[in-house]
C-alpha cells in the first residue's frame, strides 16, 4: 500500500470515510498527543504513536534526570566564576600589597597576558582535537 494511501486512510472514519477533525492537541514535554473525532459517526481515535499516555515512566525519569543534570552544571559553573575572581581579587591584593606593584601595572600585565592565555588555549583546542 502506498504511503499517501495509508496516511489518507488514518485520517478517516473507518466506517463513512468522513475526515476526522481535530478535537484536542495536548503538548507534554516530550511529545504531542491528539484527540480525533468523527462529525459524522461521533468515534473518537487518539494517536496512538503520539499520544500523551504513551509517555511512560521511563520518559519521565530521563525528563527529571536531564533536568537535575542541568542543575547540577548550572551550579557547578556559577561556583566555578565565584571561586575566580575571588582568587583573582586575592592575587591582585597579594601582588599590590606583598609584592608592592601598583594597580595600573598589574592592570597592564594582565592584559599583556591575555593573547599569551588566548593563543594556549588555541593550541591545547587544536591539540585536543585530533
């Protein structure tokens, strides 16, 4: 059977041949499910394929695992800037005080660093890659 045919024929009452009409579209987080009815003979037809009860419980732990995934990253690389420029608010201080460079010349020596920790980063990336 052709595939035209098949979808033609999923799209009708199996009993008048009458269109179905879509009745409800529900929307879940991994799936769509709709509800079709017949104007003629009044039978109601779900999708089974997408229909929303089909979900199952295994749809839903993933769901729940890929969102605690997320906020555990999330967490993981808002901690990571905190715990960056505290270090880099006491390295600053402990050069300035400690080491009795001023503000402007540190200011100066780390932007002088930065095509230095660009042009790293690029190679370890190329490096990495192969």
């Amino acid at each position: 059977m052709d595939l035209d045919t098949e979808a033609e024929l999923r799209d009708r009452c199996p009993y008048c041949r009458s269109t179905f009409e879509i009745v409800v579209v529900r929307f879940s987080t991994f799936s769509t499910g709709i509800v079709l009815s017949c104007p003629n003979c009044a039978i109601v037809s779900a999708d089974p394929a997408n229909s929303v009860g089909s979900l199952g419980t295994l749809s839903i732990i993933r769901g729940i695992r890929m969102i605690t995934s997320f906020n555990t990253r999330f967490r993981n690389i808002v901690a990571s800037v905190i715990v960056a420029v505290l270090a880099a608010a006491l390295l600053r201080h402990g050069i300035h005080i400690y080491g009795g460079i001023s503000p402007p010349e540190i200011r100066l020596g780390a932007f002088l660093g930065i095509p230095a920790v660009v042009l790293m980063l690029l190679l370890l990336g190329k490096r990495g890659a192969h």
